[in-house]
C-alpha cells in the first residue's frame, strides 16, 4: 500500500527516499509556518477583513448609492437618434451642458433606483444573500480559527473587521509558478477584481505564503464543500499574499487530483472495482434517461474503508510541502470518507431522476452536459475543484456544441450543455443564410445610415428585409422558447448539485447566453446562493434591466460580464418585436448595478453570427482567469477566416443578382426572398 502513494505522490512533488517520507508525515503545518501568535492572529484577522470585504460588496448590490458612476454615464451618451457620443467631440460649453444634464438625471435615476430596491422581493432577496453569506462566513472564520488559534480569537477578529486595501500604487506584483502572454492580463483583471488586501503576511518567503494558500483550500474543503463564496475568497487570499492566479490554480489541479488518487489507490476490494466499472456509465453528466448521473463519476464509493482514506490522502498530498498528518487535520471528515470525495465531485450530486427530469425533457429535448476532454489525460487528471459549463445560442453543425469552448483553460472541468439540436440547427441554417445574402448586404447599409438604436426604436427596417423576416423570426421564436425552458431546467440541475459541491462558471454566446440568465433569475427566485462563481454572457438577446441584473449580481459570487456590440445588426432585428422598454443587454452596457461589468467588443465581432468564433478573444479581452493559449490562437485564425467567408458569400450572392433600380423596386427583393428560402430549407434538410 505504501508503494501506491509513493507512486500517486510523484506527480505532486512528493518523493521516494525514507527522508522524504518522514518529513511528509511530520512536515509543515500552519503552526510551523506562523511562528509566532502575531502572525497566526495576522491570518485570522485577514480572513475576517476578506470576509467583510465580501460582504460589503453584497450590500452594494442593492445600495442605491453604489450603482452608477459618472463615468458609467459618460459613456452612455447618445444622441437624440440613438448615435453614441464622445465628449472629446464636443466644444467646452457644449460638454459642461451634457455634464449638467448628466448630474440632473442621476437624481432621478436614483429616486427611481431607492424604488427598485425597496421593492418586497428584492429586499427578502438581499435578506436571503446576507443571511446565506453570513452563515458560510462564520463556518470559515471559525474552522480557521480552530486550527490557528483559537474559535474565540477567530470570532473576535470577524467582529473587528475592518479591511484596508493596499494602496493602488504599492500593489505587489503577483508571483506565480510559470508566466505566459496572457498572464500580466490575468494579473491587472485581478487586482481590480480582488483588490489586495493590507497583511503582514505578504513579507513572507514566498514558498510559506503558498502554503499558507493551500492549507486554507484544505480547510475550506474540510467544511465538505468548495462553493463559490469559498473560492472567492481564496483569490482574495491570493492577491493579497502577492501570489498569482497560477499558483491556486495549480494547487486546486494537486488537491483534486491528490484525493480522487488516494481514494481510487485504496479501492483495491473487488466488490468497490465493480461497483467503480458500473458507474463509468455516467461519465457524459447527462441529464435524461440515464437522470444527472453527475459530472465525475470516478469509482469512489462507500465501500472504501475510512481509517485508509483518512491516512492515504495526507500522505498523497503532503508532496507540496503540508505535513500529511496536517494534511489529514486540515481536511478533517472529508479525509475519513469516500462518501464525502465523491459527492464533492458530483458522484453523488445526482439527485435528480429520469422521473423528476420528466417534466422538463417534455419541453427541452437533448439536454445533456458533454465534457470536453484535454488530450492525454486520463479521468482522474481531469477532474477540478471548478467546473465550467459552455452554451451555443446557435449552431451551424452539431459540432459546435462543444467547439467554441475548447478555448477555456485547464484550471477547470470544462463541459458543453447541448439542447434543442434540430431548433438551434434551423436557427443557425437561417442566420447564415440572411447574412450572406444580398438582401441584408443592402439592408445594412440603410441601417448604418440611421444607426442600429435609430432603427431599433423607431421601427425603420427597409421592406426588403421585413419581406424575408419570416426565414429567420420563426426558428428564433422557437429556439429563445427552448431556451427559456433549458435555462429553467439548468438551474434545477444546479440547485440538486451535479455538479457537486463545487463552483460554477457558466459562459454563453447568443441564447446561450439567455439560458444563462433564465438559470441565474431562477436562482434568484429560489434563493439558491454559492452556486455560480462567474456568469459570462456574450451577445445576450435579454433585457438590460437593472432589477434583473441586480437578481443575477446576488447569486453570483465572482465576476457577472456583459459583452456587447452597439453595431450588432442582426440581433437588432431579431429583437425587433421585443420590449426595448428597457434596453437590450448585447447592444448596450448594463447600468445601475455595482459589479456587473459591460465590455464593448464590436471590434472582435463584427457581426452576431461571429460570437461562435470569438469566444476565446474575447475571454481574453476580460483577463478571464482560465483560457488554453493554443485553442485561443486556432479562434483567432478561424474568426478571421469567418469573416473574410462570409463576406465572399455576400458578394457572390450580389452578383448572382440584378442591381435595384432604385429602393422600392421590389421584384428583385422577392427573387431573394425565394432563393433564401431554398437556401434555408435545403440546408435544414442536410443536417437533420
């Protein structure tokens, strides 16, 4: 047995000889590393300042007063035909009116705001976030404060709170385990995101400062979950130990991977290897027949003995420096448990059968979570302590399911949700068939005269194009319907733990991004808290209403993206028939609510049927912390590519036509009309 974890322990740094093993089982621990009880209380006091740093930034959600800046509505200013305006255009007299008409609207903006806040469901909401927060909260401080010094001291520190941030000139470079192109973007998006926070500990040698890190993951851990709150709080940690984002990153891969091979190492009854093989079948974490059979079945069950487990992982992951003894400690219950491994990974999230899935597969056909694999590795190395799940909004083949999130990073457990195949598929054969042809090439050009919001708000579409809407409003009325039904279905999956105790990153293009922000309204209505660390949605067919953005703000613990094109024609058109009441989030930034941050990305996309190969440019664009370098390059190349094809295809379709004599000649818009329409229904029928 000792042999196996020599084996399992290499890969984590761990070695071979008789010294090695003993200072592995007697090592480090955080009271080795901290001294002296100044620094052991400096921990203490820097987690409570973190925690009280978080929990301020959950109020701000739904203070009035922390909504909009100046700047944000600088940056919204808009002619009287919807036309963007730069003050750098504008003379000194003309600027100072705009400013003054700026100030007068933010009173009333605001009054309208106290309004928006004060209403009964979003005060229970913020009741709800606080009192989830403040629960969580007090498990960690005192847990921490268990292994440091005391519950006592641990508790008087949170009630002390009172966080500094590092002053913005002084802010530490971030050292990391290795450095590539996008790291210094990673770095500055983090230090704005998890600003550092003021520590004595940040003076130490840099291995103790790792440690110090990874034995708050294992306590953390030990409180048998990893939610999202949990790993907000570790990047806080790390930036304000003056560490990178690599650094947890790689140490959440050691730990995943430490216990899953300590407990599969001690599963030698055959009885358990049988039981392991049966629940292979569960692997694709599909929703339907098979129910959510979890996102990583990995053979660990409850046959696995306790005392083993408990002995085995320390001695696994002691290779990073942590005693194994300590490594045990730290864990606590979910070291002595295969029950706990595999719920933590999802082995036993999957509470939700093929009869409770019923009700939804009625409604939303093909819903399945399908992983996306990194070559070479095997299950096990697979596995992470986050989890990020991919959606289409549309596709063109069925092998964009998957294809357009190969760009995130190995730092999680990547999985693409396939829905609605056939809907998407039509949907898909009806966009790139209207942006390739000569009616929208004409379309946009009017369009460009008046501006997208000119058009939008005032209905000034030419008749050419109203002509043909019926090609595309029919598969996008019927495809936003089934997101609407997979959203509602994704945030059941959640709440019922598929994916484990684990954190959420959910990423969508199109109504992708719609059923992202159906599953987190969902959330919001059913108080679930702690799932979703980061919601990215990209190109969004939603409202940009700041009470939906406020719901979708509580329920996310990280980061809450807005990427946006005000020259996004074609979902323009496509929302023509909705309520612009209150904006539309993928042509506009959204405003009125602290943390929700708008990136203009009109410059990458140039058009809305590209979002499914800008994926990846724009992820990093926003410093997203976990992004394959390699998949990156590949989009980069194929958007380019997209581009320069559909705009051939444009200009095939326009010489395959007569020039218009002038704009109300008509017979030319029905011979397009006709051709798109075969053009459709042929394509339709080849992927079916």
């Amino acid at each position: 047995m000792a042999s196996v974890f020599q084996k399992a322990g290499s890969f984590l740094g761990g070695g071979h000889d008789e010294e090695s093993k003993k200072q592995d089982e007697e090592g480090e621990s955080l009271t080795t590393v901290l001294e002296v009880d100044e620094d052991r209380s400096a921990l203490t006091i820097l987690i409570s300042n973190i925690t009280e740093l978080m929990r301020k930034q959950l109020t701000d959600t739904f203070d009035p007063k922390e909504t909009r800046t100046q700047g944000d509505q600088l940056s919204a200013l808009t002619r009287d035909n919807g036309e963007p305006i730069d003050l750098k255009d504008l003379g000194d007299n003309t600027k100072s009116e705009e400013v003054q008409k700026i100030l007068e609207n933010q009173k009333v903006e605001l009054s309208k705001i106290e309004k928006e806040v004060s209403e009964e469901k979003m005060v229970a909401l913020k009741t709800s976030a606080l009192k989830f927060f403040d629960g969580w909260r007090d498990n960690v401080v005192i847990r921490v404060g268990e292994v440091v010094n005391s519950r006592k001291a641990a508790l008087n520190h949170s009630k002390q709170a009172k966080p500094q941030l590092v002053h913005s000139n002084a802010k530490p470079a971030l050292e990391g385990i290795e450095t590539n192109e996008h790291e210094d973007k990673i770095a500055e998006a983090l230090l704005k995101l998890y600003p550092p926070i003021e520590t004595a500990l940040r003076k130490l040698a840099k291995e103790k400062r790792i440690l110090i890190l990874h034995s708050v993951l294992l306590l953390l851990l030990s409180l048998e979950h990893y939610n999202a709150y949990s790993r907000t709080l570790l990047l806080y940690l790390t930036t304000s130990l003056g560490l990178s984002a690599t650094v947890l990153s790689e140490d959440e891969k050691k730990v995943a991977r430490g216990l899953l091979t300590a407990a599969e190492k001690m599963s030698a009854d055959e009885e358990t290897k049988k039981r392991a093989d049966e629940n292979k079948t569960a692997r694709m974490w599909k929703m339907g027949v098979a129910g959510v059979a979890g996102a990583a079945l990995i053979g660990i069950t409850g046959g696995l003995a306790a005392p083993l487990l408990a002995s085995g992982v320390g001695t696994v992951l002691g290779g990073i420096g942590l005693g194994a003894t300590a490594t045990a400690g730290y864990l606590g219950a979910l070291a002595g448990s295969g029950v706990l491994v595999g719920g933590l990974f999802g082995a036993y999230g999957a509470k939700m059968t093929s009869k409770a899935m019923e009700q939804y597969t009625r409604d939303v056909e093909d819903f399945a979570f399908v992983p996306i694999y990194k070559s070479g590795e095997s299950d096990i190395e697979a596995r992470r302590l986050r989890v990020a799940i991919g959606i289409s909004g549309w596709l063109g083949n069925t092998g964009e399911v998957i294809l357009p999130w190969k760009c995130i990073g190995s730092g999680q457990e990547s999985f693409a949700l396939r829905f609605e195949l056939e809907a998407l598929l039509n949907l898909g054969n009806a966009l790139t068939a209207l942006v390739t042809s000569a009616a929208w090439s004409y379309a946009k050009s009017e369009i460009i005269k008046r501006t997208v919001f000119a058009a939008l708000s005032a209905g000034l579409w030419p008749l050419g194009l109203l002509k043909a809407s019926h090609l595309i409003d029919n598969p996008w009325s019927i495809a936003n319907q089934r997101a609407q039904k997979a959203g509602e279905v994704l945030a059941d999956a959640l709440i019922n733990k598929a994916q484990g105790e684990r954190p959420v990153t959910l990423i969508g293009y199109s109504l992708g991004a719609k059923v992202i922000y159906v599953c987190l309204q969902q959330l919001a209505e059913r108080k679930a808290f702690g799932l979703v660390e980061n919601a990215i949605l990209l190109g969004a067919p939603t409202s940009s209403s700041s009470a939906d953005w406020r719901r979708i703000r509580a329920v996310v613990t990280g980061r809450v993206v807005n990427a946006y094109s005000t020259n996004d024609y074609i979902l323009a058109f496509l929302y023509r028939s909705s309520s612009m009441q209150f904006g539309v989030s993928g042509l506009s930034p959204v405003l009125n609510v602290k943390g929700v941050e708008s990136f203009e990305v009109g410059d990458l996309v140039k058009g809305h049927t590209l979002y499914r190969h800008a994926t990846g440019p724009i992820l990093k664009r926003i410093g997203f912390e976990d992004i394959d370098l390699q998949e990156l390059r590949r989009e980069e190349q194929q958007l380019a590519a997209q581009e320069k094809k559909e705009e051939e295809q444009r200009m095939a379709s326009e010489s395959k036509t007569r020039p218009a004599g002038n704009e109300g000649d008509q017979s030319l818009g029905d011979e397009e009309v006709r051709r798109l329409e075969q053009q459709v229904e042929q394509k339709s029928q080849y992927t079916r």
